[in-house]
C-alpha cells in the first residue's frame, strides 16, 4: 500500500528546498558583487592616483609635454606592472610591424644580423630574392655605417635605426668584407621571410633548419620535406637553435606532418580549463629525427622538442632550452594600438608545461665557448652538437637518451598519446577550444608569441 505524502509535508519540503536555492543564490551573488566591488576600488585607487600625478605635472612640470608618448609610456607602464615580460604594449608602428611578421613578409631590405662588441653589424642571414640579396649583400658582411650614421661615432642604436625607412627608401650600407670596404644602395622593398633552409649532409641525412614560426613556415617546411623525401634522405634533423618561437598553427602543421595520430597541444587558461589546440592524423614521417635545440630555443620551437620526445619519435640534442611554455593574445585598441597579452599556458601532449623550466635534452651537449661565437658560421665538421645528432641517427639511436658517464642510457619507452584515448578531464576537442586566424578580436588572432634576444635583429 503507497504512502501519500501529507500537503503540509510537501510544502515544507519545498520551503525547505526554495530555501537551499535563495541562499545558494545569495551566496553566489554575494561573492561576484564582492569581486566585482574589490575591482572597482582598484580601479578608483589606479585612476585617482593617475588624475593626481597627471594634476601636478601639467601644473608644475617645466617642459613640454608629449601627449602621444606620455600615452604610450602609461599603457607600457600599466603592462610592465603585470611582472610578466611577455605581455606588453605595442604602440601602432610595432603592432603593424609585427602583424606583418607574423605573415611571413616584411618590409625593409631582408637580411639579419647580430651586433659584435666594437658595434658594427655582422649580416648572418640573407632571405631569397630580398631586396638585400639584389644589392649583392651576403653572409659574414659586416656593417660599419648606414650613410652619414657611423659606427663609432653615433651610437649603435642610431645605427640601427638607420636602417629602418619609407618603402622605396634608398640606403647606402658600409661594408666591411675580409679586408675589402665597399658601399651598397639598397632599396627598402616588401619580401618574403624565409624561415626554412635545408640542405643534405654528407652522410645522406636531410638538414632542415628553422630560425621561427611565422604564417609561411609550414609551407616552406613542406617544400624542404617533399625535395629532401625525393632525395631518399636516411634521417632527418631538425635545427630550432636559437629560434625564438612563432605561431602554434605553424609548428603544430609541421608536427603533424612528422608524428602519428595523437594530440599536439593543449592550452590551460587561469580558470584551469583545458582545450585541445591541434591534433595529428595518423600518416608521420616514418625515419629517424633528431632535433637540435639549445638555450635560446623557446616557446613553439621547444614545443616541438617536447611533442618529438613525448612521441618517442626522434632524439633531442644539444642544451636545456628557454623555457617559454605561455599563450599571448593580441588585443587592438581604438588607436591602432594593442596589447600582446598572457592568456593561457600551453601543454605539450604528455609532459607538464616547460614554462620557467625549459626543455632537457635527450643527450645533453654544448658548443665550446668559442665556437658559440661563430654560431652562425658553423659547418658540419665544426659543429659538434650536429655531429652528435648525425651520429645518433647514423648510429641507429633513436628515442629518449641521457648523456651519462661512460656511455649513453636508455630510457624506458614512454607511452604515446593516441587521439582515440580519453582526453585529459575538462579539456575541450579542437572544435570547441582550438582559435582560428580571422576570429573576432575579443579572440586570439594568433597563439603566438616570441622572446627578443639582444643583439639580434633584422632589417
């Protein structure tokens, strides 16, 4: 026989239960009212003091006053104040200067360099077709002066700037070559970046180097992966040495071209949540790879180190790398200006996040001192981390290894992340989580970010 529950009963349980709910409700609301009204007084705190230090300077400052650098230097300010050295400030000029690096062209004369210690320029790289290359600019010039702008006599930062102009800008470079002077007239042009070089090695191995990942890198990396595959190349090695970072569309293209069927990166935002930023297919490269990687090598660069190793699909030689591991998004502003924002870290597909701690390599060795000083200038007999990697590929070494005394040792196989396994708990599928190029602004344009290493630079 059924119990039927009384009226009175049923509406105390319904009291009851209103009750939970309302104060529930109130809790919640209690606390983002709490929040929200912390943030305001922040905010009051912030501007008032803005409106005093801005009072007294227009009352008592002596010179005059800027408006459009004062501008730059509060918004800079606000951002340094984050003690995060990647997100920053762009006023408009850099913002569409980077914007136009990241495509994968530029403007200006197409070459790069590193400064030398007397100041002059020493030209390292010289991209195809550039407006530097039809001036007859190469590899190992060295930059003494632009025009009137002298090394020695103007500062390095004069020199520097000297180079930078109006496209159609004619500039006349000083050149040390050897012991030759001569001048070139460049003129300032639109080019293409070129981020990818490859090449054979004498022990029938393919040599792909990439100095960073711009919106042209995987394309290019195609081009070097189709002619070196036609050559019937042994192995593979992978040369991200100082390469500062680049998109995460761009390397994670490249890595799915060179690993199997599995998850390449994740992202993790402040609330903790997890989102699958790109996947792999199930076709790979399927010979052996060797990544070379040393202390300047950072962000998508060291993400693929990592996502090579956690697939146990090729060794990493060289030193521990930078250990950039973090997601900036690009805001525009109402000016033309923008802020290059920390939003998210990034995963790699089994390690933890290398942000801070770099990644280490397989087998550990570094370029004697004076050898690091004509990196750049490096052959394969002179480079002894490439011959290390061309001898664990030639070796038939292959996976996760540590340089030990007397020998190498082997790690264990670690196991691979395969896309049909269960994703990590809270992490969304590449539909939901991964951003797009040409998404709104409130949206990242570009997973992207890259560290500037001084006395480097391209012009």
């Amino acid at each position: 026989m059924k119990k039927r529950m009384s009226l009175g009963v049923t509406i105390a349980l319904m009291a009851i239960t209103a009750a939970i709910t309302l104060s529930l409700t109130y809790q919640f609301a209690m606390s983002t009212f709490n929040e929200r009204v912390h943030n305001i007084n922040e905010r009051q705190q912030m501007y008032t003091k803005l409106q005093e230090i801005d009072q007294k300077v227009r009352q008592y400052f002596y010179g005059v006053i800027d408006e459009e650098e004062l501008n730059n230097s509060i918004a800079s300010g606000y951002m340094d104040g984050l003690g995060d050295s990647h997100s920053i400030y762009l006023n408009a000029e850099q913002y569409k200067k980077m914007q136009t690096e990241l495509t994968g062209s530029s403007a200006g004369m197409g070459a790069q360099y590193i400064q030398l210690e007397d100041g002059t320029l020493q030209v390292i790289h010289v991209d195809r077709s550039s407006p530097a290359q039809t001036a007859g600019l190469v590899k190992g010039d060295i930059v003494t002066g632009v025009g009137d702008i002298l090394v020695g006599e103007n500062s390095s930062d004069e020199v520097i700037s000297a180079l930078s102009g109006d496209l159609g800008e004619k500039k006349v470079l000083h050149i040390l070559r050897g012991e030759e002077t001569l001048d070139l007239e460049i003129t300032l042009n639109q080019y293409e970046v070129y981020s990818v070089e490859y090449s054979i090695l004498s022990s029938n191995l393919g040599y792909i180097s990439i100095s960073e990942f711009n919106e042209n890198t995987y394309a290019q990396f195609q081009e070097a992966m189709d002619a070196l595959q036609q050559s019937s190349v042994l192995g593979l090695v992978i040369d991200v040495r100082n390469n500062p970072g680049g998109t995460l569309e761009s390397v994670s293209g490249i890595l799915d071209t060179l690993l199997p069927a599995g998850n390449i990166v994740f992202s993790e935002d402040k609330e903790g949540t997890k989102k699958v930023l790109y996947t792999s297919d199930a076709k790979q490269y399927e010979k052996p790879i060797a990544v070379l990687v040393n202390e300047n090598t950072a962000s998508a660069a060291e993400l693929l180190a990592c996502a090579i190793q956690d697939y146990n699909k090729g060794t990493v030689v060289g030193t521990t790398t930078y250990g950039k591991g973090t997601m900036q998004q690009l805001f525009t502003l109402s000016d033309g200006s923008a802020l290059n924002l920390t939003i998210a870290k990034f995963i790699p597909p089994l390690s933890e996040n290398f942000d801070g701690v770099g990644v280490s390599p397989d087998i550990a060795i570094e370029l004697p001192e004076e050898l690091q000083n004509d990196f750049y200038f490096l052959t394969e007999e002179t480079d002894v981390q490439l011959k290390a990697a061309v001898s664990v590929l030639t070796n038939g070494s292959q996976g996760s290894q540590n340089e030990g005394e007397g020998g190498v040792i082997v790690d264990e196989e670690q196991s691979v992340p395969d896309s049909t396994q269960p994703e990590e708990e809270g992490a969304e599928s590449p539909e939901e989580g991964a951003s797009e190029e040409g998404s709104s602004e409130e949206s990242p344009s570009s997973e992207v970010d890259r560290i500037e290493y001084q006395g480097y630079g391209r012009f």
